[in-house]
C-alpha cells in the first residue's frame, strides 16, 4: 500500500529547494539547478508533482525518481499513467493531456513506470528551521494539514487523494486564509505567471512546458 503522506527530517548538512511543474522540461531543471550550485551530496530537491507530459523529455523521470536526493508527489498526470494501465483513462484523451511518451512505451515498461508512480506519496512534510513545510500537487482541501493528514489515512483516502491532486478552489476563490498546522504549503497544478501566495498557499507551476520560466524555491 502506497504511503500517502511522507514525513522528511530536517536537513543538517545543505539547502532544500522545491520546483513548480516539470512536465517532462528536465533540461530546464538541469540548468536551473546548475545555476544554484546545486550539491547532490548535501542538498535536496523536492517536487510538487506534474514531472511528465506536455513536454520533450518525460522518459528522463525515470532516472530522476531513481536519485536519492530527489523526492516528488504525486500528480495528476503520473495518475494519469496510473489510471490508463487499470483502464480508466482513454487513450485518445491521454495523448492529448500529453501521455504520447507513455502510450509510446511497451506494456512491461508501462507497468514499471505507473509502479513508480503509484509508490509517490500524495503529500510530503519536510521539517525545516522554520516549521513543516507541506507539499501537495494542486491544494490542501481542509483548513488545517492535520485535517488531510488524518483524511487521508481514512475510509475516503481516494476521494481525498483526488481532491489535493485536481482542486482550484482555493486560487478560484483567491481564498488567503491558509493553512493551518504548517508554516507553508507549496502547490502546483495551476500555472500562474509568476509566483504567487494566498496566506501560506505557494503557487510556484509557472508554465515552464509553455515556454515559461521553471520556479525553484528554497525552502529551508
């Protein structure tokens, strides 16, 4: 059974960082963190999710997932992947949310994937000098973290799990109210211009796959 929320220690020894959506944009993020001085032995990069489709290098998740510094949620579109192999996607669809790389793939390689992708938790908490920051694909639906945590270990986890992958309620209604029992939340999802906060909500998908910059933030 896939862990739905994932608890990180604090890191002692370098900087955190988290990044908007990829959607396949690997070299993008290659450079960006080259750009920072990124340091694999002491510092660590976490993702709101999104890291496939739409964009030219998808196949490259793969060898992302595998690092051990790097740690993801999951997004939609890896749930995509997920719902395609257990037949609740179709495939026309699929290929026009930008799945062509999956669809593409042979089926043994196809069920090795969406197995990655089905082990990515659906929130990660990562302790920080500041306070746990929590990081959530598209929102966290309840006014305190404690709340999702909790809900998403219950009898609607997957009712649950759909809602922080897919809501907009909270950037629709421009809601700043926050969260609760989390210093910061950081989302993606919905592409903004540029980054964005409603209370201690972080927007940071800047629509790197349309051409747009590709956000890192540091959060510790």
């Amino acid at each position: 059974m896939p862990v739905s929320v994932q608890r990180v220690h604090a890191n002692q020894h370098g900087r955190d960082f988290v990044v908007g959506d990829v959607h396949g944009c690997f070299s993008k993020l290659s450079a960006e963190l080259d750009r920072l001085k990124f340091d694999p032995d002491s510092d660590r990069l976490f993702s709101v999710g999104d890291l496939v489709d739409r964009g030219p290098e998808s196949l490259g998740v793969v060898d992302w997932l595998g690092r051990p510094w790097f740690h993801a949620v999951r997004g939609n579109h890896e749930q995509f992947a997920i719902d395609y192999l257990e037949g609740n996607v179709d495939p026309d669809d699929y290929r026009i949310y930008g799945g062509a790389w999956f669809l593409d793939l042979d089926y043994a390689r196809q069920i090795e994937i969406a197995a990655q992708f089905e082990a990515l938790p659906i929130a990660l908490e990562v302790e920080t000098p500041s306070g746990l920051v929590g990081i959530v694909h598209a929102d966290c639906p309840f006014d305190s973290w404690e709340e999702m945590v909790s809900e998403l270990g219950g009898d609607d986890a997957s009712a649950i799990a759909e809602v922080c992958l897919l809501s907009r309620e909270r950037i629709t209604a421009m809601d700043d109210a926050g969260v609760g029992g989390v210093d910061r939340v950081f989302v993606g999802h919905t592409p903004v211009l540029r980054p964005m906060s409603l209370g201690n909500v972080h927007y940071i998908d800047t629509g790197a796959v349309f051409g747009r910059a590709l956000t890192l933030k540091q959060i510790n």
